[in-house]
C-alpha cells in the first residue's frame, strides 16, 4: 500500500510540468539558451511574443543590407536566408549565437540571459520580473500564462520600452493602431 502511494506521488511529481511558475519557464528558458536550443527557446515564448517577434522581424527580413549581413552573420547563404521566418531567424541565432556575440549583432543571446529578480504577478494571467545581465545592464521579462502554463512574453530593456506589449500586434495592425 505504501510503495503504491510512494510510487503515485513519483508519477505526479515527474509528470508535473516545471512551467507552474513564471521563474521556473525562465530557468528552462536560459538553460535552453546557453546549450543553444532555439526550438526548446522557441517553444517556451507565449503564442502573442512570438507573433509581435514575427511582427518586429518580417520586415528586417525583407531588407537587402540586413540580410547580407545576417546571413553572414549565421553562417547561411542569402538565399536560404531569404527564406526565413521569424522562428527560423531566432532558432538559428540561438544556435550560432557564437557567431552572433563575436560578431556584435544588436539582438544578441547575451541580452536575454541573467539572473531573474522577484516576480510581480499581474492578474491571474501576467507577471513581470527584473533581469540582471552579466554586463550589469537590466531588462525586463514579461511572462503570459497560456493554457494553464507560464510562457516568456518578452524580454525587453525597460529605459527603451518601459510598459509591456501585452497586446497582439496582429489586430492591432489591422486595425492602424500599431
């Protein structure tokens, strides 16, 4: 009877998903980063960060001088660069991201990961907490819950963009407000 209690409280334990806290998606999320998954990265960012990431990219992705140099920069061709999307942009600067630090590009991994400060809950739905980087610089990780799970929002610097995007950009651009 015990080894069957024992054994049922392992099984909850382990099938629990770690991303029941908003700090705890962080930790998954830098781990991710410094063993350079960008599709395990990719995956913890909330459906509505991704689509204002797609939003931010698309057009840097349509720009001659920036895709010379980001093609470079992540060691493709321009062509198949031309090709990217806003996943496979972030997919392949998290995995060259050796690259992307030497080289000096604006958006590199190193401005994502830090030490997580305390956590404000916003809501039910929402948090926000203070990042330090390794350069001592701060920035700001918001985090959406999404299905019952915490999802990174963004991860922006707080003196350039001082309130979160909660919104979608989507219909925000459809509807001339963005």
């Amino acid at each position: 009877m015990r080894l069957g209690i024992i054994a049922t409280l392992l099984i909850i334990a382990t099938g629990c998903s770690s991303s029941n806290s908003p700090a705890s998606v962080y930790g998954e999320f830098r781990d991710a980063v410094q063993k350079r998954n960008g599709e395990a990265a990719w995956a913890l960012h909330s459906t509505r960060g991704a689509n204002q990431y797609d939003a931010l990219l698309k057009p840097l992705l349509k720009e001659q001088k920036l895709t010379a140099y980001a093609a470079s920069v992540l060691a493709v061709t321009p062509e198949k660069f031309g090709t990217f999307n806003s996943k496979d942009f972030y997919v392949a600067a998290i995995k060259r991201s050796d690259l992307v630090v030497a080289r000096g590009f604006p958006y590199a991994v190193h401005n994502v990961v830090g030490t997580l400060g305390a956590v404000t809950l916003i809501g039910d739905d929402k948090a926000s907490a203070p990042l330090r980087l390794a350069n001592q610089e701060l920035r700001e990780v918001d985090f959406l819950r999404e299905n019952g799970s915490w999802k990174i929002h963004s991860v922006r610097d707080p003196s350039k963009t001082p309130v979160p995007r909660w919104d979608d950009p989507q219909p925000l651009a459809a509807a001339g407000l963005r």
